[in-house]
C-alpha cells in the first residue's frame, strides 16, 4: 500500500510517535501482570474464594487472547491508527471502570473490555511501526517496543504491590488513566494516517463468521489451559477437543468466504508459518522458566521468597536492558543472523539452567537466566522485524495480531504444560516437603524438553527461506 501509511509523514515527530507506540505496548503488558498482586487484597475486599477472583485476570487474558487476531485484520480494514485510537480510549475507559468497580462481576465485566482495549492496542503496535519509523530502523524500533513489553511484565507486580501497600488496590486500575490520556494525545498527534486496505474497499470486508469460530477455539484452548489451576480432569479434556475441532472448522470456513479473517495462502510463503511457530516456542520457554523457576529456587535452594523473587528479576531486567541493543544489532547484520544467534544463545541457556544450579547453586541459576533473557531479546527483535517487513502492507495488522498471539498462546501453554512436566519429573505434588532430588529431575526434565524443543527449531530455521511478501 503505497502513500503515507509507507512512510514516515513529513510533518510528524516520529521519536514522539514511537514513545506513543511504546506506551500502547507497555500499558496491556503491565496490565497481564499487575492485578496477579491485587487477588489477595481482592479476594478480602469482596469476601470471594480465590476460583472466584481469579477471573480477574483470567477474563482479561482470554479477551487478548481470543480478539487480537480479528483486532488486527479490523485495522487492516479501517485504518490502523483510527482503531489503535479506539483501542486506547477503551483500555483507560475500562481502567477507570475497573477501579470505581462496586461488586466483583463488575471488576471482572471490566477486566474483559479492558482486554479489548489492549488486544486492539497490542495487535496494531507493531504494525504501525513500518510507517512510523524508516526501515533501516525498523529493527531498533522492535527492540525498543520489546524492552517496554518486558518493563510492564516485570514491573507490574511490584508496582502493584506498593500501590495496594500505600493506597488500595482501585489504584493498581486507577494508575492506568493519566497514562492512557497522554498516550491517546501522543499517538492521535504523532501517528501517521494510513488508509484502509485497498482490497477491502469493494464486496465484503469482514469474515463474522471467521471471527466467532477463531475467537471461540482460542478461548476454549486458553480455558483448557488455565481452569482448575494446574488439574487437567474431563473438563480441560472436553475444552481441548472443542478447540481443535473449532479450530478446523475455522479454517475451512476461510477456504469458502469471500473475504477471510486469515488468508490462507499466506502461510505458504517462507519462513512465516516457522516463525509464528518458534515465537510460540520461544514465549513457552520463558514462561515454563519463570513457572519452574521459584519452585527450585525455594523449594530445592531453600531461597526466601524475597531472594527468589530478587534471584527472577535477574531475567526481566536483562531483557529490558538488551532490547534496544538487540534491535541495533538486528539492523546492522539482518534479522536471520540474529535470530539464529538468539535461539542458538537460548538453547544454551537452558542447558546451563539444568546443569549449572546443581554446581553452583543460585548463581548457578542466574547467570544462564541471564544469558537465555538476553538472547530471548535477540529473537524477538529479529523475528518480529523479519516478519513485519516480509508482509505487504494491506496484511500488516492481521499478521501483527497472529504475532501477538502466538506469543500469548506461548506463555498459556508455557505455565500449564511445562509446569505440568516440571510436577510430574518431580514425583507429583510440588510442596515444601518434596525431596530437593525429585525437584532437580523435575528441572533436568523440563529445561531439557524445552531445550530439545528449541534445539529442532534452531535446526528448521537454519534450513528456512526468510519470510518474503
């Protein structure tokens, strides 16, 4: 799509337009981890056991996880920043809804539109880089977005936690207001306008049908994988097979549309179809880390929770310290390289991890934490850049949603499954009295799943074609 959407508009500062950019990634990343801090002070003001509270935030993940696809072809269809400006507004809307809550429905009603706002903001953030920014600083701009993902990841339990310690938990909600109102002003200043997609202009411009069967199949697979806490019985059996079942029935419901949610053709272009792949393994193993992580460290180490807690922080801060370094290195040397120097660094990682903590204990543990992050940092910037410019313009949201998805489907499947192989590697219940050994096991199984994992998809990608448009 040619005219302004392709460039950077004369007139409009594109440093403030990329800090716009960088607050609609921020806010719904802190948002997915600030109210886990918040249950304990919600489940005591709303007198409700914690299965009740915790729809909280399972209703905000489950809003991201089943629209941000369908978010991201919408604004292919209507102009990309038009709906990031829609997106904003709910997100602080909601916000404010969240925090003036009287009852927990309410609170969850609220979670649930707020995660509207932010799979709108998160499915179009990334595509609206390639006209905010020039592509040989396309790379920096991936790394610079990807540091403020993992700040509002890390920052959003302590933040949380000192705002219900000196205040209340309505300003763990609240806090989100003046930042959505100074991100609106950014992005409806410094944004460029972009068209709606030319293909879409005549016949049908959007797939409701599509829309429903992929939205219902992403939402029963996440409820698989989040309900009952960790015990997989018949009813995660039953949610699994209906998203598999939805799932086909979606697909061959975009081969008879006229205008589908997905273009199937485009997955056959190369590297496209690895890519989402690897992005969901990548967001699996550093989920399954952070999962596994305070078990062995507590557990197995005999770590207070405040030195695991200081021991995890480790990973968060050097990714958020690489990923402007990592986007540098993406546009000096291309996205391939780095993105095989990232996976290769992670396999590495991991290895160190099943190894190393048996050795030397807590740094042991932190150092490959540390090396596995920021080479985690190295692949997201390098795999987000090469797939945002392999795309033609009129696909870039849809195909920026399926990216921020596949990372959200990583991170579901990371805490349930490998926290699922950690238990079992572990002999079962994992508790205080569980023998460090069992719990060693546990980590050699999981790290070492992961790792083999990775180490074939490290393979793939060295045999892979780049993605091409």
């Amino acid at each position: 799509m040619g005219g302004r959407s392709e460039s950077v508009a004369g007139k409009r500062n594109p440093r403030l337009a990329l800090a716009a950019l960088s607050l609609s990634m921020l806010m719904p990343s802190l948002d997915a981890s600030i109210a886990n801090i918040g249950l304990p002070a919600l489940s005591h003001a709303f007198a409700a056991p914690f299965q009740t509270v915790q729809w909280v935030v399972l209703s905000y993940l489950l809003a991201i996880t089943c629209l941000i696809v369908s978010a991201g072809r919408l604004g292919d269809l209507i102009g990309r920043r038009h709906l990031l400006l829609i997106g904003i507004v709910l997100f602080t809307v909601a916000s404010l809804a969240c925090g003036l809550a009287p009852t927990l429905p309410i609170l969850i009603a609220a979670r649930a539109v707020q995660g509207i706002g932010a799979a709108i903001m998160m499915a179009l953030t990334i595509a609206l880089v390639s006209g905010t920014v020039p592509k040989e600083r396309t790379g920096r701009a991936m790394g610079l977005l990807g540091t403020m993902s993992a700040i509002g990841t890390a920052l959003g339990p302590t933040l949380g936690g000192l705002l219900i310690a000196a205040f209340d938990w309505r300003l763990i909600f609240l806090v989100n207001v003046p930042v959505g109102l100074i991100n609106f002003a950014l992005a409806y200043t410094s944004l460029p306008a972009d068209k709606p997609a030319a293909t879409a202009k005549k016949g049908p411009r959007f797939d409701p049908i599509g829309t429903v069967l992929l939205a219902a199949s992403l939402g029963a697979y996440a409820l698989a994988l989040t309900w009952g806490e960790g015990h997989f019985g018949a009813l995660n059996i039953g949610l699994v097979i209906a998203a598999f079942i939805g799932g086909a029935v979606f697909i061959q419901s975009q081969r008879l549309v006229a205008a589908p949610l997905l273009r199937l053709a485009m997955f056959q272009r190369p590297g496209l179809a690895l890519s989402l792949a690897l992005s969901i393994a990548v967001a699996a193993t550093v989920m399954g880390v952070f999962v596994v992580g305070p078990f062995y460290l507590g557990h197995g180490l005999g770590l207070s929770a405040g030195a695991v807690g200081l021991a995890l922080s480790a990973g968060p801060a050097v990714s958020a310290l690489a990923g402007v370094p990592a986007g540098r290195l993406v546009d000096r040397f291309g996205t391939r390289r780095i993105m095989l120097l990232g996976l290769a660094g992670m396999v590495l990682g991991l290895t160190g991890l099943s190894t190393l903590p048996m050795l030397f204990g807590v740094a042991g543990y932190v150092a490959p934490l540390m090396l596995l992050t920021a080479h985690y940092a190295l692949f997201q910037a390098a795999n987000n850049t090469g797939i945002i410019q392999g795309i033609g313009a009129d696909e870039r949201g849809v195909v920026s949603g399926m990216l921020s998805l596949s990372r959200n489907l990583g991170l579901i499947t990371g805490a349930a499954l490998l926290g699922a192989v950690f238990a079992y590697g572990a002999g079962g219940a994992v508790t205080e009295a569980v023998d460090p050994a069992a719990l060693t096991h546990g980590l050699r199984l999981t790290y070492g799943l992961i790792g083999g994992v990775l180490a074939l998809g490290l393979i793939a990608a060295l045999r892979a074609k780049p993605v091409k448009a």
